[in-house]
C-alpha cells in the first residue's frame, strides 16, 4: 500500500507532508540516476576508444605484412640506362679516344662516356640494331633540352662503322656528324623513354 493509499484509508494527513515527501523522494533518487547514465556513458567512450586502438594496431600490422611482399618501383627508362652505363663501367674495358677512333672502321658500336672523364666503354651492335637506333633517333620522341631539364651523367656516340659518329643526344643536323673521331657536345635533346630503353638493353646484355 503506497502513501496515496495509507491517506486515503486513515484520513487525516496534511496534504503538505504527502507533497514535502514526494520531492524529497525525486530529489535524492536522480543523483544516482545521473551517476548511473555518467558510468556508462564513459563506459561507452573507454570501450570505443581500445576498439580504435586495437584496430589501428591491426591495420598497421597488416599494412607491414602485406607491404613486405610489394615489388620497389623501377627506375625511369632514363634512370635505368645511367644506370646500365654505371654498371658497365665496372665489367667492361676502359679506353682512351686514341684508342676508340680505329675501331670506329670496324663494326657499328654504342660508345659511351661519363662526363667529365677520358674513359671510353664500347658495346658492338649488329648492323640492324645499329638502324634500330638510327630510326628511333629519326622518329620524334626526342624533345627538346631545356634548363629545366636533368643534365645526363653519360655522352653517348653511336658508330655505324664506317667511321661515321652521330649523337643521340643531338638534333639530326651536319653539326651531328662526326668521321673516324668521338666529338665533345652539349645535349640539345632528350632521348626519350623507347629510345633509352633500348640503349640500356643493349648495355646489359
């Protein structure tokens, strides 16, 4: 039997008391309450929060496994033939240009050197490859050299064995026609990602 009730039956009771109990019954009831919805709300926001903690922990794991088996990116075709070219210069013979310029009459040749240095590397060609060259030279993948761009490491020549010397560095002029000698120049023309490609094919094998 509630307080309602109780008055109801036995009569009597100031209505006041009935009102002065009621409040102090909601007052003392909503702190606890409020404490109750304050735990579990933090509750709620320490549960979300390990959550992220351990998904980021997962995520990063999976990220360093599965990226041990990416493949590193390969170098730009320009990259790779300064890089054939560097190589080189390790396994194959250096010579002097007195030493290059009678083997300009033999069979046609890839001649290269790094700048700034008298050593010459030499890779003989078969006469086609030799005109492969000549018409990748010939198309127009090659652009213009401008300041902005990278200045290459290595001089190049190509000897069609006849003595005759041309750069594919150099535009397809007089000016880029050398005879039984390997001629200082500075580029006019970037070579151009087929043609580089080509020339460190050749370099490699």
């Amino acid at each position: 039997m509630n307080g309602r009730r109780l008055y109801e039956e036995i009569g009597g009771v100031d209505e006041r008391y009935l009102q002065q109990a009621a409040a102090y019954r909601a007052r003392r009831s909503a702190p606890a309450w409020r404490a109750l919805l304050i735990a579990a709300a933090l509750t709620l926001v320490g549960a979300l929060l390990l959550c992220t903690i351990a998904a980021s922990v997962t995520i990063g794991v999976l990220v360093g496994i599965l990226g041990e088996g990416e493949e590193p990116t390969p170098p730009a075709p320009m990259e790779q033939m300064e890089l054939a070219m560097q190589e080189a210069q390790q396994k194959r013979t250096p010579y002097s240009a007195d030493e290059v310029e009678p083997m300009l009459f033999h069979q046609p040749m890839l001649i290269f050197s790094e700048q700034g240095s008298d050593a010459y590397y030499t890779v003989s060609l078969s006469t086609s490859e030799c005109e492969q060259l000549i018409l990748m030279m010939q198309s127009k993948n090659r652009t213009e050299f401008t300041e902005q761009s990278q200045a290459p490491k290595y001089q190049i020549w190509l000897s069609f064995g006849d003595g005759v010397v041309v750069s594919p560095y150099l535009k397809n002029t007089a000016g880029n026609t050398g005879h039984g000698e390997v001629f200082d120049y500075d580029p006019e023309l970037e070579l151009g990602d087929a043609l580089a490609e080509r020339i460190a094919a050749y370099i490699e094998t």
